[in-house]
C-alpha cells in the first residue's frame, strides 16, 4: 500500500495535499499536555507530521521529545521552526522499526492514518515502545470506517476492541475541545500499559 511509502507522504507535503494538518497544535492535545509536570519524561510523537504538538512541548520546557515521521518535509519544517530542536531527536523512519522505550507517547489520529489491516500490528508496536505504566494519549477520529483512505476513520466500539486487550484504557470520549471543522468528529484517548 502506498501510505506507507516515505514518497507517497513526502509528495503529500511537497504537493501542500495535508487537509488534516491544522497549522497549530491539537487543542484536545494541549489541554492534555498542559497538565504534565515531569519535563524529563520521554516522549514520542510517531507519525507526526509536521510536529506542531512537538513544538508545543519544546517551547514549554520539554527537553526529552522525540518525531518519527516517514517523510523528510515535515521534519525539515520542524527545524527551520525551532532550530535547536536536536536533529538526534527527529527520525526518519517507518514507526514498524524504530525502537527504543519511552513514557508517554502522543498519538495525533497517526493511528486512522494507517490502512486498516495494520491497526493490530500498531497496537503491538505502542505497547513495545512504552514502558512498564507508560501511557498512549491523543486523537483518533470519529467517522465509519472506510477503504477511501487516509484517514480512514473509525468507532468506538473498534477502538475498545482494538487497545483493551493490551491496555488499561482510562479514557475514550468524544473530546469537547476540538476545532470547529472536526467538532463531534474526534476522541481523546488515555491509556496505560499495565
């Protein structure tokens, strides 16, 4: 398939064809991120795109963030915007392959980004890299499932089915804080690696 081609989202971004990227950070994300404390935990952005969730951290004091992004464009973005971000803190490479250990990461609807018959093989991927009580927090979107993809959308209920057997999942609501064009289109997601 070839949305896991680093050519096909490199000429997403290249092309300007990223009607999901909103040009600031999540605000469901945000209001999450706002509540951390501990500014030396390790943190992944995977399929990040162009990072602004990163940025946000960065700028708030957050020294230990790290992108996974399978396209070279949206990274670069990130450094002309924050030039002292370390390039050893932004990766180039497919999610499947990297591995390290981390304590939080942020999912940013990377997750309904992914073909479908992926979904499985991702929630093993997130579990491996989160430590013992690590977390998963983020957005996935709220619309049917559907092969016109990405996104491609997804439920509760498949969402449930997918991370509980693997995660004790805090939270999956609707999020009451998204912006407009995506309002009753998105849950936020908590979850913890047992």
């Amino acid at each position: 398939m070839e949305e896991r081609q680093p050519e096909y989202w490199s000429n997403r971004y290249r092309e300007n064809n990223t009607p999901w990227d909103m040009g600031t950070a999540s605000p469901p994300l945000t209001a999450y991120l706002q509540l951390l404390t501990n500014k030396k935990q390790n943190i992944l952005i995977l399929g990040a795109g162009n990072a602004y969730e990163a940025e946000w951290l960065w700028k708030n004091g957050f020294q230990n963030v790290y992108v996974v992004e399978v396209a070279r464009e949206p990274l670069e973005a990130l450094r002309q915007r924050i030039p002292s971000f370390p390039s050893e803190q932004l990766i180039l490479q497919d999610f499947f392959n990297h591995n390290a250990e981390y304590d939080l990461i942020i999912e940013q609807t990377f997750f309904c980004a992914l073909p479908p018959q992926w979904r499985t093989k991702y929630v093993a991927k997130m579990k491996q890299l989160l430590k013992p009580g690590g977390r998963l927090t983020g957005v996935l979107f709220d619309f049917p499932l559907t092969e016109q993809g990405p996104p491609y959308g997804g439920s509760y209920k498949e969402y449930l089915q997918y991370f509980s057997p693997h995660f004790k999942v805090h939270k999956l609501e609707r999020c009451y804080n998204s912006i407009k064009p995506r309002t009753d289109r998105e849950f936020f997601i908590h979850m913890l690696k047992e």
